[in-house]
C-alpha cells in the first residue's frame, strides 16, 4: 500500500525509463547492504522449494531479463524475496540501444511497451561486475541467469560467433543461460527463430559448453526464450529442437507486437516496440500450456508475461511452468511482490492440499 500511494505515483510522474534507472541506481547503492541481509521469511517456505536443470530455487518467483540489463543491482534481488534473477539482455559489444523516449507506460492496460534494443553495457563489463560482486560474497544466495542476445552490428550469419562471444565471457558467473532470439526490437532478430539459423547458434554453443563443463567440472544448463507471436506450428519446431538437441527448456515468453484489446489511447498503444504486462497474461499461458504438452514435461518452463499475484502465477505453474518471473507487475505491484506471490502460494497450496510444487506442476495442462 505504501508503494501504491506514495511509491509509484511519485515514480510515474517522472518518464518511464528515467524512474527506471533510479530504481536500479538505488539499489545498485544498496546491493552491498541488501546483499548481506537476510532474505524475508515470507519468500522462504520449504514447500516451495525445488531443484530444476540441476539447480537449487528457493522460490520460484524470479526477476525476468530486461529489468537489470547489466546486473548493477545483482546483489540487492535476494533480499526482496526473489528465489532467482535474470540479467540482461547482455550483449557481445556495448551498446546504446534505440533513441529514446524507448519505454512507456498504459495504466490503463496495466502495460508496458518497449524498444529499448538491448541497451547494456556489454559482455565484457557485466562479467568484470558479476567477477567483483562473487569476490565480495555478494552471488551464490540465489540462482543468476544470463540473458544474451545478438549484437546489433553482427549480421544474421554471424549470430552464432556473436552468441558464443558473449557465452564464453559470462558462463563463469552464470548459474544458467538464456539465448535471447525473440525481442522485436533489434532488427532482425525474431529470424533467428527459424529452426535452421537456431540450430546452428544452439549447436555453436553446447560444444564449448560440452568442453568447458568437461575442464571445469560444472555445466550450465542452456535455456531459449520464444516469441509470443510464433505460430504453434513454429513453437512445436522451437520445442523439437530444444529436445533434440538437449536444450534444458524454454522461457515462455517476451514482448508481443500485438496490440488487440488495448483500452489505452492511440498514442500510447500504437507506440513501436513489445508490449508487456497483463494483457499478455492468456496467451503466456496458452503457450506455456502448449510447451508442457507438446514436450511431454521433458523441457523446463519458465513463464513469464502477466504476472500480477499468486492467482497468475499458480496459473502460470498448473499450466506447465516450473518457475515464474515478473518484470511488469513489480513496475506497477512494487518491491513486496515476490514475497506476496511466494506467501500466497503456499497459502494456496496449503488449501489445495498441494505438497509440493512438483505436484501442481502441469496439473491443468
């Protein structure tokens, strides 16, 4: 409540990507301190609780890629009551982005639209942050992810080079690895969800995993993350593949470019760029819904898009997904919303009768 009528109304009279960095510029501050903290007992239930890919989550409500580009605050997310964080999108080179205003807000819609095109700071920093943050003591209380995605001055044919860059500079802080081929807002991009160009990229990148995993003695599962506007047809062949190839699973999904049903005006709506948040809540479902079968719970889902409360995610987790992530809701929910879902979740789990998460996993799928 506080968050709600002192918090959020202050932070959306400034423009949307400028609060957004004094939110990451705080806790950036912070991070030394939060990061040593003890994490809130409501975000921590033994019922809740889960290895998945061969990792620990101690919840399974996590921070979704695009929130902390270039994990500035990536010792400060524990102590919200996150079970795990995704970094990015990280890029092989630094990069600006798309000019602004690049990020914008429908109340209305309870929504967000972005073209932000993958402004970070780039491979090599962000690993020499993430280096420094585990030298202090500040990583390992919960699983980090790495989001990569393509450099906007790499061509298509060379994607793959490009991944493998950005791959092989952050795999020793990554706890697992997302492949990024699905934002609209790098040119291009949403291409390398063809079955041929994504093969070659996620086959590049498990033989160095293969030979990195074999001299190190530690493997780092590799996730895709798909479109919400792919066909079913090209999700079944984006599924097949990631099976074939032993892919660990899938996060479902990112921005869409539809933008059916607004009630936000014109000029707001009809913005360029991918549209989160709650109107994205059915179809991150649907599909998430259709992964889970079409895999046969052989893939690890992570569902993302529309997540506002315990209600979206228990949906999200009996729909298919192991773990859920949150960017739009913690914009207009705040900071207590990692701690209200996981608090949630075990209060409905409790009335279901649900002992575990394994157990309401799929279960309406």
């Amino acid at each position: 409540m506080i968050y709600r009528r002192l918090a959020r109304p202050a932070l959306f009279h400034l423009d949307a990507e400028r609060a957004h960095d004094l939110v990451i510029g705080v806790l950036a501050l912070a991070g030394p301190v939060l990061g040593r903290l003890p994490c809130p007992p409501a975000a921590r239930d033994a019922r809740l609780e889960q290895t998945v890919a061969g990792l620990r989550f101690p919840a399974p409500v996590g921070l979704a890629a695009g929130f902390d580009k270039s994990a500035r605050a990536v010792a400060a997310w524990p102590a919200l009551g996150f079970g795990f964080v995704e970094i990015g999108t990280v890029t092989a080179r630094p990069q600006p982005g798309n000019p602004r205003p690049r990020l914008f807000r429908l109340p209305a819609d309870r929504a967000l639209v972005n073209r932000l095109g993958f402004n970070n700071d780039g491979a090599e920093k962000v690993a020499e942050r993430l280096r420094r943050a585990r030298r202090r003591g500040l990583l390992g209380r919960i699983p980090v992810g790495v989001n990569i995605g393509k450099s906007r001055v790499a061509d298509l044919d060379r994607a793959a080079e490009d991944y493998l860059e950005s791959f092989e500079r952050l795999r020793p802080y990554a706890d697992y690895v997302v492949v990024n081929v699905s934002s609209p807002n790098t040119p291009g991009l949403r291409e390398l969800q063809d079955r041929g160009r994504l093969e070659r990229i996620l086959r590049v990148l498990l033989a160095r995993e293969e030979e990195l995993a074999r001299d190190r003695g530690r493997s780092v599962p590799l996730f895709v993350k798909v479109a919400p506007d792919l066909a079913l047809a090209a999700v079944d062949e984006v599924v097949d593949l990631a099976l074939s190839l032993g892919i660990a699973g899938l996060v479902v999904c990112n921005t869409t470019i539809a933008r059916a049903g607004l009630r936000s005006p014109p000029a707001l709506a009809g913005q360029e760029g991918g549209l989160s948040g709650l109107p994205l809540r059915a179809r991150s479902t649907e599909l998430v819904r259709h992964v889970h079968r079409r895999a046969g719970g052989r893939l690890v889902i992570v569902g993302v898009g529309g997540i506002f409360g315990p209600d979206d995610a228990w949906e999200r987790l009996a729909a298919g997904a192991s773990l859920v992530q949150v960017y739009t809701g913690l914009v207009y929910e705040g900071p207590a919303l990692p701690r209200r879902i996981a608090r949630g979740l075990a209060e409905r789990m409790e009335r279901a009768g649900v002992a575990t998460l394994a157990d309401l996993v799929g279960r309406d799928a």
